[in-house]
C-alpha cells in the first residue's frame, strides 16, 4: 500500500511538473508563505529560463532529499534580474600589504525584489569554474545547501575571503599577510531573495609585504663527536645572508652568515659535553631562521690524542711513534711538529679525563 501511495505520487509529481512550467509571476512573499506551510508535500522550483532548469533542479532536489518525496512540484519563474557585484577597493592594479587591507564591493539588484542580500568575497576564483559551481547548484530552492557546499549556497570554501556579509554596505579586512606575494585576483559574488547569485569581474591586484621568508639553515660538518680542539670549526649552510645568533655554550665572533656554506670557529669552550649549542640566521628583514640545533660533542684534553675521553699511556704511545713528525695524529699543541714541546703538554694533562 504504501509503494502504491509513492507510485501515485510520483505519478502526481510527473503531472504536475509537465503542466505547471509556465511563467508564472506570483508575489513571493505569499509563495513563501504557501511554501513553509506545505514544505513536506511541495517542491516549488525556482527556474532559470528554461525547463532544463527546472528539471535539473527537480531532479537533484529529489536526489538529495530521499525521503522527502513532494507530492507536487511547482514551477516558477523567476522575473527579477540576477544582482550584480564589483569590487569598489582595491582598485585594478593596486599593490596591497599589511594585515589590514579593506576590501569592498558595490552589490546591485535591477529591481527592488531583487535587492542583493549578501556579499561573499573570494581570492584567486577561476571565473570558469565558478560559473559552473553556481550553475552545477550551490543550494537547493528552498535553501537546503547541496553536498559540498556550505549553508550560505555559495562557492565551496577554498578560495573564500572572510565571511559572508549580509550586511550593506560590503565589505571585509583582508590580512595579506597570509598571502603569498605576487598578483592576485579579488572577486565577489553576490546573491539575492531568491537565491540568484552572480559573481562579479574579478579584480587583479598585488601584494607585496617585502620578504616574509626566513632563512633556511643546516648542519653541513659538525663538530667532531669528540674534539681535542677546544675552538673547533662548524660549517652550516643558510638559503639566505643573514646575521647569525648562538645559543647555548657555544658562541663565535663571526656574526654574519652568506647564502651559502658558512664555516665559523667557536670560541673557547670548556672541557666536557656540549650539548645545548643552536644558533639562528636573521635575515634583513628580521626574518628568524629556525634554531640549527648542533650535534652534541665533548671537548676533551689535548693530550688525548686517541679521543676516548682519557690521558694515558695509550696516548704517550701515540707522541712516540710520531716523534719528530709533522703527523697531527701526535701533534698535541697544534704547531705542525711533533717534538718536545708536545711531551711537557701531555706530561702536565696526563691522567685527565672527561
Ligand atoms: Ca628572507
Ligand atoms: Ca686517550
Ligand atoms: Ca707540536
């Protein structure tokens, strides 16, 4: 019985869809009225100019509405002109910057019942596909947003700028600084009473807020993991020239970066672990890199020529066997030679560790 009951009103609903498409031109307010009342059993449509329209809208409004099947569909149409939109500021080829840049628009109806009631703006739409998410169905007649698309029935969100004003006159603050340099465009589509929408010409401006990018920095050679050296060389490459900043135990008195590989040599640091040691590039427009944490190592004795963290006689076997060298694998004060001068270093550190 009750598929026999949706077999006749479906029936119905074919009948009264064939023969209601005429133009008909009633006052809306008391349609509203007939439509809130009746809004279970009636599905009015509200067309374009053909009956493509409507069909297509009857169609997707069932679709989506599955067990709100209409007893009739009317079919109206709608005789007030769609609204227009242009974006008043900024103008055509203005530069914008800064976190508060206004954006207006001018929204029109050619009539008074076609009065625009909201404004949405949106950067970077492609008038193309835009046209084809209004004319796909943003919203449903009766104001049901379709899937995908938001309850205001406008475009879906990706492109849009601030929020829907409903409010004349439109306009919104538009924070740049969120934007990439470069040019853009600036549309806005407005929508009125009867859910007629219209995006308006797009408006190509650029921002430019300088340089928003900091520098990129990276570890190239880090300090070997135990180091005799107790000033020993770092090199870290930076995208960007820059002023460099150092935390932690470690400093330098170099104190600018290039934009390339960077060797600094720290200044002296104390025997034992470092593990604390970042620094930073700046570039000159006070972009801060990110900190470049620098891989732990231990400053050790410079007797301990086999770096394992002791002096020992393992070490005096290393002074021997290079006597009389230039072999830095026994050179103990660093001066290219391995002579006596080495000897008293290692006799005045020998039983140190770290
Ligand atoms: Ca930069
Ligand atoms: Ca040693
Ligand atoms: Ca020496």
């Amino acid at each position: 019985m009750h598929y026999r009951f949706r077999a006749i009103r479906y029936s119905i609903s074919l009948f009264a869809f064939i023969f209601l498409f005429l133009p008909i031109s009633i006052h809306w307010e008391a349609f509203r009225f007939f439509l809130q009342a009746t809004r279970q059993w009636c599905l009015s449509v509200l067309s374009g100019n053909s009956l493509a329209d409507a069909s297509r809208e009857s169609a997707r409004f069932l679709a989506n509405n599955p067990t709100r099947i209409p007893a009739f569909i009317s079919v109206h149409r709608v005789t007030a002109a769609s609204p227009t939109c242009t974006i008043s500021a900024p103008t055509g080829g203005a530069t914008v910057s800064g976190a508060s840049t206004s954006v207006t628009a001018n929204a029109t109806g050619a009539t008074s019942a076609g009065t625009p009631r909201s404004v949405q703006f949106y950067l970077d739409v492609d008038p193309v596909a835009a046209y084809a998410d209004i004319i796909n169905g943003a919203t449903d007649t009766q104001g049901f947003p379709a899937p995908g698309f938001d309850e205001n029935g406008l475009l879906p969100t990706a492109h849009r700028l601030g929020t829907l004003d409903t409010t004349s006159p439109y306009g919104i603050t538009w924070d740049t600084l969120a934007t990439a340099n470069g040019s853009h465009t600036l549309s806005c589509v407005t929508k009125n009473r009867y859910g007629q929408m219209t995006l308006g010409s797009p408006v190509s401006i650029t921002v430019s807020n300088g340089d928003t990018t900091p520098p990129t920095i990276a570890q190239v050679t880090a300090v070997p993991s135990v180091s005799r050296d107790n000033t020993p060389n770092y090199t870290f490459s930076s995208t960007e020239a820059g002023t460099i900043g150092y935390t932690g135990d470690c400093s330098s008195s170099t104190t600018s970066a290039t934009a390339s590989n960077n060797t600094i040599t720290f200044n002296t640091l104390a025997r034992g672990v470092h593990s604390n040691c970042s620094l930073i590039v700046t570039d000159s427009s006070s972009n801060p890199s990110s900190p470049l944490s620098v891989s732990s190592f231990v400053v050790t004795y410079a007797s301990d020529l086999n770096q394992d963290r002791s002096v020992d006689i393992l070490d005096y076997g290393l002074l021997h066997s290079n006597y009389g060298t230039a072999n830095a694998a026994g050179d103990i004060n660093f001066d290219g030679t391995v002579n006596v001068l080495d000897y008293g270093v290692l006799h005045a550190e020998y039983g140190g560790t770290v």
